[in-house]
C-alpha cells in the first residue's frame, strides 16, 4: 500500500515538473533533469548564449627595462615565506614571556 503512495507521489512531481517546464509565462526559468530530457518533457528550445564582457586590456610595466630573472637576491621576507605556524607561535610565547619578565622587572 505504502508504495502505491510513493508512486504517486513520483508521478505528481514528474507531471509538476514537465507542466513548469513548459511554462511560456517565465522565459528565463528552465527545469532541466535527465528524466524529463528521456522522456522528451523538457523545452527543448535553442540555448541562449551568455552574454560576456570583453576583458579590459593588460596594463604593461611603466618602463620596458625589466631585470634579468634571478639577478637579484631574494630579501629576507622572501626567504621566510611560508611562514611555519608553529614556528610563529613559539616566537609569540617567547615574546609575551620576554614582556611580561620585563613588566614585573620594573614593578609599575
């Protein structure tokens, strides 16, 4: 008994489904489903191309003498990136203790 029920219930969503999907009311809303495109229930219609936006052109280097690749060396940030964040939090610690050893040293 309880799966004739579950099998109407399918019914009444497909038949809800393929009566939205031919709605002429709502252009822009499509109900797409690989069921409804076997049983030929879908608008079916020709797909419209999205409209894009052309792209705003390069912005080119102020000047064109540029530096030769690995002519110069890297700075110092340069060579701690990543930063470890386990290596981060221990110099924290190390700073607050070094902060608070300076607090209770001057007894404000």
């Amino acid at each position: 008994m309880a799966g004739i029920h579950k099998c109407a219930l399918c019914l009444g969503v497909i038949a809800a489904a393929a009566g939205l999907s031919a709605c002429s009311g709502a252009p822009d809303v499509e109900i797409e489903s690989p069921l409804l495109g076997k049983l030929g229930l879908t608008g079916g219609g020709p797909k419209r191309e999205a409209k894009l936006l052309d792209r705003p052109p390069l912005v080119p280097p102020p000047t064109k003498k540029l530096p030769v690749p690995g002519s110069e060396q890297p700075t110092e940030a340069a060579l701690d990136w990543p930063v470890d964040p386990g290596n981060r939090k221990k110099e924290l610690a190390a700073l607050k203790k070094q902060k608070q050893k300076e607090y209770e040293e001057k007894g404000d």
